[in-house]
C-alpha cells in the first residue's frame, strides 16, 4: 500500500458538509483521503488533490470530479485560481511524510535503511540532505537540531559533523549516523527520529510551507468552510492549533478594551482529536497524529 491514510473517516466526517461542495486535498499521497471524500460528494461536487511529490501521480483518480494538481501547496491559492476557483467548502491536509516515502530506502526519509541523504518530498528541488549536511554553516546546523528536531545537544552535534566532514564527506544516512555510533542504545531510536525530522524539515522548508498554506486556507474558503489538519509532531501541531485560534502563528492578538480579539476559526472541539487503539494497533503511524478541525467564522 502506498500510504494508509490515518483518521480517514473521522477526518472527511468533519469536512464534507455540503455534497455539491468544492474541496481541497492539500496531501494527495495515495489517494485515501481523497477517494473517501469523492464518495461523499455528489455529482456536482468537486475535488483538487495537491501533491509535488512525482511519485504521487501515479496514484491519480479517474474520476470527472477530481484533478490532481502536482505543485506544493504552499501554492494553493493562485493554483486553484488557475483552474477558476476562488473559494471552496473545505480543506484537508495530512501533514507529514507519506508511508511510501518511508519505505522507498533509496529517498532518505527513514532511519532503518542505509540510503544517500536526500530526503526531498520534490524530487526536483536542488536542496537535499547531503547539501544541509555537507555546505551548512556550525551555527545553522545547531539551530535546525535544536528548533526543527528538539535536540539539547545540537551544539555539540553541529560541532561533530562538521569537524567529521572536512575529513570525509559524509553522504548517506549510515554516514551520518556512524558518527553517533557511541549513543546507548536505549535513546538510539530517538535520537535518531529527531536528527532526521529535523534534516527533512529543512530540506522541504515544512514549517514554513505550512504557515503559507494555513493563511490561504483562511483566504480561499468560504464563511462556515471546514479546515481540517493531520499532525504528527509538537512543531507542527502547535503551528495549527495557534493559526486556528486567533490566526496567528507567534504572540498575541489586539484585544478591545473588554480583553476580546477577533476570532478566525471556531474550533469544532477545544482538544485534539487523536486515533483510537484500534487504528494504533492496525497503522502504527498513527501514534502520534493529532487532527484539529476548524470552521471559518
């Protein structure tokens, strides 16, 4: 299977409310999301699946409903506008990367499997791991450890890397973690999981994308239109959960003089919605998939 979508019924529940409706699948992957939303839409409904990974165009929907857009989403707005939409019913992102881009050794994204450092989602851009790894200032590298991936230790990460690569370059994923080879394997795992989330975020500039993405969702869906969004790590999730409630990323809102701010979205549920054991048990990347869903005021 190419990706098992996580929260699928949850997830399109909240989002089509209208079966004549237009909607927005922002990550096309495999299509699951996607076919589940097409099954709830009439035959005036339509839907555009976003996905800038090659990969994913194989997977297209024959279906006179659906078109399948190969850009970044981070071009959503002027995209749909390319098409003659200008507002639609609904939103859906599933953050994160796909269960085939993870299990594709040769793309870099998992730590199991001795690849090239690559880890781009767009196979076309010219930045990848090797370049982050290889040509990025101490200093740079130190913040992508400690703000993309968490990392207490970044400074000292940053310092071996780059001391290692004047000696060797170091070009695939078992280069990169041949210079950890002295962690306790207790906080293997872990460790690893964060250097790379934190190499991937760079590489696909994730936080970013995902603000721009966020602000033209608010732009280009209509009054009561349903932005629902899938994430998988603190970073991101709390990106989401901020722009949801007061349509900012980072610090306060103007208030009036009674102490109220304008209000973007009114949340469908105050808390995250997070998969049940069940799901757990069946995909285990769903563990960490929180879903927020949002309606625009």
């Amino acid at each position: 299977m190419y990706h098992n979508p996580v929260l699928l019924k949850q997830s399109v529940d909240d989002l089509v409310t209208n079966p004549d409706g237009t909607y927005v699948d922002c990550t096309f992957g495999g299509g699951g999301h996607s076919r589940e939303i097409l099954s709830r839409l009439s035959d005036k409904g339509r839907l555009f699946g976003f996905d800038q990974d090659l990969d994913a165009l194989k997977n297209n929907i024959d279906d006179p409903r659906f078109t399948l857009v190969n850009q970044n989403f981070r071009f959503l707005e002027n995209s749909l506008l390319m098409y003659g939409v200008s507002q639609v019913d609904g939103i859906l992102a599933d953050l994160g990367v796909s269960s085939h881009q993870f299990d594709e050794a040769e793309r870099g994204f998992s730590t199991r499997s001795n690849a090239p450092l690559d880890m781009r989602m767009n196979v076309m851009q010219s930045l990848d791991a090797k370049k982050v790894i290889n040509e990025y200032e101490e200093e740079q590298l130190a913040d992508i450890f400690y703000y993309y991936g968490e990392l207490r230790e970044a400074r000292k990460l940053a310092r071996d890397i780059v001391h290692h690569r004047k000696i060797k370059s170091i070009n695939t994923t078992e280069d990169l973690k041949k210079l950890f080879s002295f962690l306790p394997p207790h906080k293997v795992n872990k460790f690893y999981a964060q250097l790379f989330q934190a190499i991937r975020i760079e590489v696909n500039q994730e936080l970013e994308v995902l603000k721009e993405m966020l602000v033209q969702s608010y732009n280009v869906l209509r009054t009561e239109g349903r932005l629902v969004v899938i994430s998988y790590h603190s970073l991101e999730d709390r990106l989401v959960k901020r722009f949801l409630k007061n349509g900012m990323f980072e610090g306060e809102p103007t208030r009036d003089i009674y102490g109220n701010y304008k209000k973007t979205f009114e949340l469908v549920k105050t808390k995250a919605i997070v998969p049940d054991d069940k799901e757990i048990e069946e995909n285990s990347r769903a563990r960490s998939a929180k879903m927020r869903i949002g309606i625009k005021l």
